[in-house]
C-alpha cells in the first residue's frame, strides 16, 4: 500500500499521541491510599497500655473539642510576605498587631507543588498529598471520596457553613448547611467575587446555629493573575482582608463562654509567583501565611521571631484535634503542638499519639516492610515510654520527675511522627510502570519508523510503500502478538497494586499488543530494505555535501534534545532557543552574503553537466525501484538559483533582514521574563484593558474570516482545483487566528504578534525565496521560531505561566469547553501561527516543489517526536529525581500537550495534501 508521506505522519503522531496519553497515565497515577474511609467513630487506640499486671489506662475515646467554633478564613494566593513582610505592616496592621501581640500562633506553611487550588484544598482537608495530575482535574473538580475533616465533621453532627469559591461544594457537595458560590475561574472580577463572601457576614456572625464556617476569598488572587504581587491593587484588597479579619476576630471574641474558646485561622491556599501567577515552585508561590488566633493561647511577648515553617497538610491533623475528630486516615500531616501546647501533659501525650498511631496505620497499609522503617521503630520506642509515663501517672506520681519523663516522651512522639511523615510523603505517588513502558515502547517505534522513512519521505514524489501485508500475515508478527499477550498476562496476575493498562478491557490489550507488533515488523521490514538498496551497484554515485544551515538544523536539534536532561536547562529552555534562532539569523546572514556577492556567474557547462548527472540517476534508479531523495534535486535547485542576483533595493534589504530579524528578537526578549533565574526581572506593565461587549466583536469577525477561508479551502478540494483559490482560503483562515490571537493576548503582549508577522514577512520575500531553501529547512526555521515564540510570550516550563485569563475574554462566567479552548490557543499561540503559516507558504510554493507540502508535514512531525521520544525516556530514568515534580513533570504536560495539538496541525497538512495527491493520480 502505497501511502502520502503527509498521512503517514499524521498516523504516526497520533499514534503516539495515543502513546503518550497511556504514558502519562501511567506517570501521573492517583496517589497511595489508605483503605476506604470508615466510621468516624470507630474504636479509637487506647493510650498505651502500661508495664505491668492489673493496670489499664482508662482513656480509650478520642478526647473532647479544644474550641466551640472554629472560622476558616482561606484567602487565595496569600503569600507569607503578604502578611509578614511590609505590605502586612502597611496594609494589614490589625492582623500584624495580632500576630505581634495578641493570643496567636503563626506559621509559614510550605506547600507542595502542584500550586493550584482545588490539589491545595484537598491537601488543607485531608492532609495528604494529592497527585500532580489533580493539575489537569482543577478545571472540573469532582467529588472528593477520601476521609477529610469536612466528612468527619458532618457525620459527628457538626454544623458547616461554607462561602466563596465552588470548587469546595464540587469536592464536598452536601456537606454544608448553608453555602454560596463564587466561579473562581473569572479572574478580572477583583471585586464582586469577595463582596458576595462578605455580605453574608454580619448576619452569620450574630447566629448561634453553625459550629464550622468556612471563608474562600478569591480577589487577592484574580489581582495576581491579571496585574501581579506589585499592582496598587493589592495594597486595597489586603486591606479589605483586614478589616474583615478584624470583625471575625471580635465579633468571636464577644461571643465565647467560660467552656469552650473560639478559633480563627487564617490561610492561604498557595502563594503567588513574582508575575503574579501559581502553579509552580518559586518560593513566592510555596510559602503561604498560617496563623491561629484564640483567647485560649498565651498572649505573645518579647520580640517577634521568624516564623516557624510547617507543612500546609498539618493543619487537617491539628483541626481534628481542636474539633474532637478523628485524623483522616490518609494524612501524612503532624501535630502543630504550639496549638495544643496549653492542656496538659497527658492530653498533649495523647493528642500525638493518635497522630502517631494514624500515621503508622497508613504506613503499614502503603509498605510491606513497615516494620523496618524508621519512622515505625521511632513510634514504637516512643509508646514504650508513654507506658511508662502513665503507670507512674496511674500511680499518683507528681513530681519533677513525671514531668521531665512526659517532655522526654513528647519529643520522642515529634520524632516519629516528623520521620513517618517524611516516609509517607516520599511515597505518596507509585508510578505504574507498566502502563509507561507499554506507552514509551509505542512513542519509540513510532519515532523509528519515521526515521527509517525520511529518505522516501522527502523524495520528489513524496510517497512510499508501506509493507502491510507482510508485517500482518508474517509469523514473526503472530509470535510477538502471543508473546506479548503472555506477558501482559504475568504482569497483570502478579502485580501488586493496581495497573492502568491492566485495567482495560482484553480486546483493547490485545490490539495495542497487535499495533506494538505491527510497529515491530514495519521497523524489521525498513530494515531489510534499506540494507537490500544499500548492496545494489549505483553507478555515478552523487555526492551531497551538507550547507551549513543543515550541520547548523542537525546540531541545535541534538544539542536541545541533550539539554532536557539537565533541570536547569529546562527551566530555562528559552534562552536555549534564544541562542538557536540567533545563530539561525547569522547563518542565514552568511548565506544571503554568499549568494549576492561571492557566487557572481555559474558556470553554464557545469551546471548542463550536473543537469544530465541527476537525469541518468533518474533513470537509473526508475529501473532499480531505487527512490532518490528530493533533497538532491533541491541542491541542485538550490545551486542553479544561487547567482541569480536581488536585483535594487531589495538586494540590501536581503542582507539587512537577519539583522532586523536579530533586533526584532531582542526586544522581545525583553517584553517577558520568563524561566526562573530572571523572572524577577521587570518587564512591561499591563495598562490596557479589555471589554467584553467589544470582544464579542472581535469573535463575529474571527469567525467571518475563518468561515470565509473554510469556504475557499472546501471550493479548492471539491469543487475546484484551482490552487490559487486553496492558498486564498489558506491566507483567510491564517489571518482569523491572527485576529484572534490579538484578541486573547494580554495588552503588553501585542507587539509579540506585531514581530511575528513582521519576521515572517521578511523571511518569506527576502530570505527563503532568494535563498530557494529546501521544504525540510524551511519547516526546521518555522518550528524554532514557533518554540522561541512560546517562550516571547511570557511562557515557561512552569504551570504558573499559564494565562488562564485568556479563556475568559468576551465570557460573562464559566463556560468549560471554550474555556479550554481559549488557553489553550493563547497559551501555543505561538508555535500554531508558525506552523499555519509553514502551511500557507508551503501552499503556494507547490508550483515550484509539488510535494511541499508534504515534505513539511512529514519533517514538521519528526522535528516534533524526537524531543518528546527522548524526553519521556529521560524522565522515566529521572523518575526519583528531586526535581521531578517541580521541573521535570510541568514540562512533560507541556509536552504532550504539544504533541496533541501538533496531531492535530498535521491533520490539516494531510487534509490540504489529499487535492494534490488526487490530481497527480489523475
């Protein structure tokens, strides 16, 4: 079967695509749990049983409430030098006066990446770590199964009361007696968002019938998203939070009884990064405020220290406590003994040793060898003396001695429960390796093929046959099939924990077992012939000597595979394709010098001689079945063209080109910084802003424009053959994602749009037609000036760059698809008008080279699947490394994320290919 080399990279993107889909399930698994959640008022451990006969410890229940009602004021994107640096003394002074000298405790919580909302609530509620997947369900939270203090605390009767972002009554729908829901996601609302929290405030405050009251404030973190940590709005808003903590704290002041305190916690769910955005690891963005406010701690004196730094997953154990609760069972958070530090000794024993049972349970339910683990011997050691605490206790011992033994015993528990904690967090998510072997294996064949097929690819009929038959029928095929099929019946049998792959259905394992075996053949197969061609006699055989901007394409292609290995390279990956695009300009600089100046008369003899070499190959391979690349016929295009002269101005603005190209870049660079070490930096404000009325204008004339392309493009392949009316409605469907891209970009980030247009411009008319560059280079220049454009924007590696404002422009609330749809076309904006653009001039360079088109798509694909083959490789191997949550895994999702949307553009390739392909049939 003899197949276009267009649609066979877009099959073998989307297989991979396939591929990595199971790849990346596999790499992102849910994390470990422990078993189901069960009664909350299931037996609870009894204090350790003292040495001896004949005595028992009397205390067998979990110990009464610390506090009648509790006020959880959650205020979104909080970083800690909100409240601890200038700006909380400036704008927040009743809270700093509380913190300094009032009845308070305060932390700096750390957080866990990812920073997003909905992973961070449920690491608040449960105390555990949920997995970075939960990145991607953030949009469209389900309904949280896992123990969690809100559950516990509705089936122990206690009545919650919850305002402000629905992402909680998505996670805990019917939980609440009384709630009210704000959208989280329309983040030019800095106002309305937390007066709709407010306004239920005075009322519920004077009520008497709620017991927990839950406040998520949204404006701090919409501000950042829209304007950053620095804009004069931030100032006003901390001051709102203020006041409005102010009247929390005195109106639960006003109401407590001589029993029970009341507490106020006061919280954020992640901080926010120096561009104002989350989702990242920068210190800004993991180090968020927690503080503990109530009569029944000791008012503070002396001078203020540093806060100390505890995990954000503590504050669920430390809640259920002060809430007589049980510990969710899949927390791997501590005690924060300053909170509880005023009962008792032997209340205080027994606060941390529910913890420290808790967390040696889910030890046990997660390790086989528990028993060895640190942690678990620390446990242990540590309840050996609590015993011994509570016979001297039962025995009426009150001296210096009891005391000195609990404090003994006290640290033995914070021990234990630091180094549990510890091993429970390092195991929080199992990789399902199965699933990501299956995945890479098919990602890896796929890569292969389309290496072993370029040299037919890029020839001048750009098509080849593709062994089907023989792969299919052949028993090497039937014997990979049943030897895989056995293996996946091992695996599946004897694995311990639970398999994705493992999981489907037989019939859709045995066709991927199928496909894995088909790709194995094809690949012999190419192999058999490549080295049958490679013993056949060539006579005149042509020599191709390689350009510079060839050896210059073939070692930035290395040489950025090879750096996604480092993590510092990743996280500045834009300076590496800064540096290829500028070394591009200045190759291309030489070439256009060389091609006006040294190269003034081509030797007609020579070039009638070289003529009648290439149409003897010709023949000659015809009659051997032996396919020559078009790559040669391009050379000799290529040299032919070379002393054709640029005739008047446009000759020097030729020459001047790369170097308008190279400012041109500079400044952008400058527009956005971006990575790591220099997103500090400052760039260019945000002072525009945009209406919704007049951008529901823009989208009626995008999609006239698109309509209209479409229209030309379905003329041109059914009705017409005319490939003016096909690059016309090319150019029209080009110019609507144009529109629309300056529609969603923020303001700042117009001029990226402007140079993009202006680049392609001047490459097109003085660069690549003079130059008469080859299908295959001009599809390399596109893909890297599409990644270094990526970056122009204001991109990274990084979630927190994700503009997700984007998918709000012309919305009056939530809409999930055009939503997703929206951040994803301004976030890839860059890479995708490149590529549209590789396609419109391809397009209308087909007069010249009939097969454009596909060679562009063909090497468009493989450009694509080399640095995400070897990527996933490298992360597999980097699994356990310590930045493979922060650095390695944001990227990976960029990365299929890219390979989806690349599917897709190769998709439009082949549609924009099948016109010709017919026509050259006919």
């Amino acid at each position: 079967m003899r197949l276009r080399a267009a649609a066979a990279a877009c099959a073998g993107l989307t297989l991979q695509a396939l591929g990595l889909a199971l790849f990346l399930r596999g790499f992102f698994p849910l994390p470990v749990r422990s078993l189901p959640r069960r009664d909350p008022r299931g037996d609870p451990p009894a204090e350790p049983a003292p040495p001896g006969a004949g005595m028992v410890s009397n205390w067998t229940k979990i110990p009464p409430p610390l506090f009648k009602k509790v006020v959880i004021v959650l205020i979104d994107a909080l970083r800690d030098d909100f409240v601890f640096g200038s700006k909380g003394k400036q704008f927040m002074p009743y809270t700093t006066q509380v913190v300094e000298k009032g009845t308070s405790y305060s932390f700096i919580a750390e957080v866990k990446p990812p920073t997003v909302t909905m992973p961070r609530i449920k690491a608040l509620m449960t105390g555990s770590i949920p997995g970075f997947i939960d990145v991607i369900v953030n949009l469209n939270s389900p309904a949280l199964l896992d123990d969690n203090l809100i559950w516990q605390a509705k089936t122990a009767g206690k009545r919650i009361i919850f305002y402000g972002d629905d992402t909680w009554l998505k996670l805990f729908p019917k939980h609440f007696v009384e709630y009210d829901g704000t959208t989280s996601f329309f983040v030019s609302d800095f106002t309305e968002v937390d007066d709709n929290v407010t306004r239920h405030l005075d009322r519920v405050l004077k009520r008497e019938d709620w017991d927990l009251l839950i406040l998520h404030y949204l404006g701090l973190d919409h501000i950042g998203h829209v304007t950053g940590p620095n804009s004069p709005l931030v100032g006003p808003k901390l001051r709102e939070m203020d006041n409005i903590l102010k009247k929390i704290h005195i109106s639960l002041l006003s109401k407590e009884e001589a029993s029970l305190p009341n507490l106020l916690v006061v919280c954020g769910d992640h901080g926010m990064s120096e561009t104002g955005s989350h989702g990242g690891s920068s210190e800004g963005e993991v180090h968020t405020p927690l503080l503990f406010i109530s009569s029944a701690f000791e008012k503070r004196s002396g001078p203020l220290t540093q806060p100390e730094l505890v995990q954000q997953t503590d504050l669920a154990s430390t809640l259920a406590v002060g809430l007589g609760l049980p510990i969710s069972r899949n927390s791997v958070g501590n005690l924060i003994l300053p909170v509880v530090g005023g009962k008792t000794m032997r209340e205080q024993l027994r606060f941390v040793h529910l913890n420290g049972f808790q967390l040696s349970r889910l030890l046990q339910d997660n390790t086989p060898a528990y028993e060895k683990d640190p942690g678990y011997e620390h446990f242990k050691i540590a309840e050996k003396s609590h015993g011994n605490w509570i016979k001297l206790y039962l025995e009426g011992n009150n001296s210096e001695v009891l005391l000195n033994l609990g404090k003994k015993v006290l640290k033995q528990y914070l021990k234990a429960l630091k180094t549990l904690s510890s091993s429970l967090s390092k195991q929080v998510a199992q990789y399902d390796m199965y699933s990501m072997m299956v995945g890479a294996v098919i990602i890896v064949e796929v890569l292969l093929l389309l290496l072993l097929s370029l040299p037919k690819a890029l020839s001048s009929r750009a098509e080849f046959e593709v062994p089907l038959s023989p792969s299919l029928f052949s028993l090497l095929f039937y014997l990979m099939c049943l030897m895989l099929c056995a293996i996946h019946v091992i695996v599946c049998t004897s694995a311990e924990s639970l398999c994705y792959f493992c999981s489907m259905s037989w019939l859709t394992a045995v066709g991927v077992m199928m496909l894995i075996s088909a790709l194995t053949c094809g690949i012999l197969s190419a192999l058999a012939k490549i080295f049958e061609n490679s013993r056949l006699p060539v006579k005149n055989p042509v020599v191709s000597s390689w350009s510079e901007i060839d050896v210059l394409v073939l070692a930035g292609t290395i040489g950025h595979v090879l750096s996604l290995g480092a993590s510092s390279f990743i996280e500045e990956e834009h300076q590496t394709w800064y540096f290829l695009i500028n070394t591009l300009c200045l190759a291309l600089c030489q070439e256009l010098c060389r091609s006006n100046f040294l190269q003034k008369e081509c030797d007609l003899q020579h070039r009638t001689t070289m003529k009648q070499n290439f149409d003897y190959i010709s023949e000659a391979s015809e009659s051997k079945n032996i396919d020559i690349a078009a790559a040669g016929n391009s050379k000799l295009g290529k040299s032919i063209s070379s002393a054709e002269f640029i005739k008047g101005s446009d000759k020097w603005i030729s020459l001047a080109s790369p170097w308008i190209i190279l400012i041109c870049c500079r400044l952008l660079r400058s527009l956005n910084q971006t990575g790591v070490q220099w997103a500090h930096r400052p760039d260019f404000g945000h002072w525009l802003t945009r209406g919704i009325t007049e951008a529901r204008f823009v989208y009626v004339f995008v999609l006239g424009i698109v309509f209209t392309g479409t229209k030309d493009l379905l003329k041109s392949q059914v009705i017409s053959a005319d490939s003016r009316v096909k690059s016309t409605g090319l150019w029209e469907v080009y110019s609507g994602l144009v529109l629309l891209a300056a529609l969603l970009f923020r303001p700042h980030n117009l001029p990226v749009l402007v140079f993009c247009l202006l680049i392609q411009t001047m490459m097109t008319k003085y660069i690549w037609r003079p130059l008469k560059l080859d299908a295959a280079q001009i599809t390399i220049m596109h893909y890297w000036f599409g990644q270094a454009f990526f970056y122009f924007q204001g991109n990274s590696n990084g979630i927190a760059t994700v503009d997700v404002s984007a998918g709000f422009v012309g919305l009056e609330s939530y809409v999930e698809i055009p939503a997703i749809f929206l951040t994803a076309f301004a976030t890839y904006a860059g890479p995708l008008l490149w590529a549209i653009h590789l396609l419109c001039y391809l397009s209308s360079e087909m007069s010249r080279n009939s097969a454009a088109v596909s060679h562009g798509c063909f090497c468009y694909a493989l450009i694509r699947s080399i640095p995400v083959t070897i990527y996933i490789v490298l992360v597999t191997g980097l699994r356990y490394h310590l930045f493979i949550w922060s650095v390695f895994s944001p990227k990976l999702l960029y990365e299929g994320v890219h390979v989806f949307i690349t599917a897709t553009v190769c998709l439009f390739f082949t549609a924009m290919d099948q016109n010709h392909s017919h026509k050259v049939q006919d």
